[in-house]
C-alpha cells in the first residue's frame, strides 16, 4: 500500500498543539488500518502514561486522512467519507492489558469514545458561537457506536484493539478508536436516507477545516483525560459512566429490535445500560435480555 505522507495534509494546528503525534495522510483505506500498521511496523511508537507530559491524561496520537477509500464499521459495514465534508480521524492511545481485555469493564471503552466525541462536537459547536436549529435538533449516541442527531446518523465509532510491538512489552496494548463524522456534507451526497451531516442541524458553524480541527483538539483532551481515570479506578468510573449515558443514550426508553451477527433478532424496550455496558432490551414477556453486540434499530 503506498502512502504519501503529508504532514500538513489536513492541518489540524489546534490538535497539533494538544496531541502527542499527529500522522497526516491524503488518502488511505482506513485510518484504523493505518494506525495498526504503523504500530505493528515500530514507524508510530504510542507513548505510554509516563512518558506524557500531563499526569491527568493519557498521551493520545491522532491518524487523520483527507479520504478513506476502504472505511471500516462495525460487522463489516464500510464508512463512506467525501473529502473536504466528512472527518476520519483515529485517535490512539496505549492502556493496560488487563483494562483493554477485562470483559467486566472493557466495554465501557467504546461508550468513553461516543461520549467524548459528543462532548467534542458541543464544545466546537458552544466555542464557535453556532447553535442547534431548534430544541429537537441535539447530539445522542446511538448504542454501540453511532453518534445521532434528530433521529439521523451523524457519525461512527470503530474501536479496535492492537497488540504492541514486543520490544514495547506485553503489559499494555494500543486502543484505536475510529471516528467518522460527517460535518459538511451536501444533503444529496448523504450516504443513506438515514444519514445526515452536522451543518443541517446547526446555523453559524464554522468551515469544515476548522471545525474537524477544533472536534479533534477537543477529542483529544478529553479521550485522553477520560481514559487516564478509567484506567486508574474502572469499577468507579463504569458507574459514573452509565449514569452519564442516560441523559444521552438514544435507544433509552424506545421499542428497539436488534440485529444479530447470525441473523437472528430481538424485540424490546430499551431500558438502559448494564455494569458492562451491554443494552438491556426488556420484551414483551417482561424479561430482561442483555445485548452484547448488535445493530440496534428503532421500530
């Protein structure tokens, strides 16, 4: 796979300034996978927590390319980005082996993702003076991985885990976490009819530069300092974390079914999230099913 690296392409001065390594591309398949590669190949050396400059939060790299022609989802679904209107950045960051692979905690990793990529988005939206159109028109996550606005889907989220290097030790790992966001892009250039662009929601926002810079300066502060008290107390945070996810979570409270890998579904309401960040889907019948991993759907 041949890359042209360009540092200054997309510039992102904010993030620069913030970030602990930034990898600028023109193009690439996927962030995700380009991320991995250089890990794998010792070129993107991911800093651990003492290396980093700031003892409240986690040194993060960034991935960021003008075009994805391969973007990655979840269960094999493809992310389908437009230079220039679309943002596809990966955010790197190294964390102990035993957090990343505990299945009682981990997955509150992809839940810190959205949340901080919510936070991101409101904070450029508040920092440069736009505004929502109306009251109905605010940012949700959409369990497991999607960012929504008004019932749309404004973006995604691919977490991936990637072993290190073995001259970097076995204690930690890399997490990437992929963001796609689709920030200007022309309504008849949205993907599906269920898709929908950040500049449809909100009057006053900046040009699609400046705002992927300000989201991503903003998303590595905060993925950063998030994943540093994860890390440090995960028990307590995954308490703090679902409390959190109610006042933001999508599905909340909806009749959702949800699809599986195998091809089987289930029906229910939404009732919220679980110790482990699975989706408690309660059915007709009153029960409670915990929802590991699916593509969740409203009805």
């Amino acid at each position: 796979m041949m890359l042209a690296l360009q540092t200054t392409t997309p510039q992102l001065p904010k993030t620069e300034a913030i970030a602990d390594r930034i990898v600028s591309v023109a193009e690439t398949d996927s962030t995700n996978a380009l991320a991995a590669q250089m890990i794998a190949d010792g070129s993107l050396v991911v800093p651990s927590a003492a290396a980093g400059p700031d003892a409240g939060r986690l040194p993060v790299a960034v991935v960021v390319a003008d075009r994805q022609v391969a973007g990655r989802g979840r269960n094999g679904h493809t992310w389908i980005s437009q230079p220039g209107c679309c943002s596809t950045i990966s955010y790197v960051v190294r964390i102990p082996r035993a957090v990343a692979l505990d299945p009682s905690v981990n997955g509150w990793l992809q839940m810190i993702a959205g949340l901080a990529t919510v936070d991101a988005l409101n904070g450029m939206i508040e920092e440069s003076g736009a505004s929502m159109v109306d009251a109905e028109h605010f940012l949700e996550l959409k369990w497991p991985n999607d960012v929504f606005c008004h019932g749309l889907k404004l973006g995604g989220l691919l977490s991936e885990v990637v072993m290190l290097p073995a001259s970097e030790g076995i204690d930690d790992v890399a997490l990437v976490f992929g963001v796609g966001l689709n920030l200007a892009l022309d309504p008849s250039r949205l993907p599906t009819a269920k898709s929908t662009s950040l500049q449809l929601h909100a009057t006053g926002l900046p040009s699609f530069d400046v705002m992927q810079d300000a989201v991503a300066a903003r998303e590595v502060e905060g993925l950063g300092r998030r994943l540093a008290r994860f890390v440090a107390d995960p028990q307590g945070q995954a308490e703090l974390l679902r409390s959190e996810m109610k006042a933001i979570c999508w599905a909340r409270g909806r009749e959702v079914e949800a699809h599986f890998t195998d091809g089987s579904t289930l029906t229910g309401k939404a009732i919220g999230l679980d110790d482990e960040a699975s989706l408690v889907l309660r059915t007709s019948d009153g029960v409670d099913h915990m929802v590991h991993t699916a593509d969740v759907g409203v009805l």
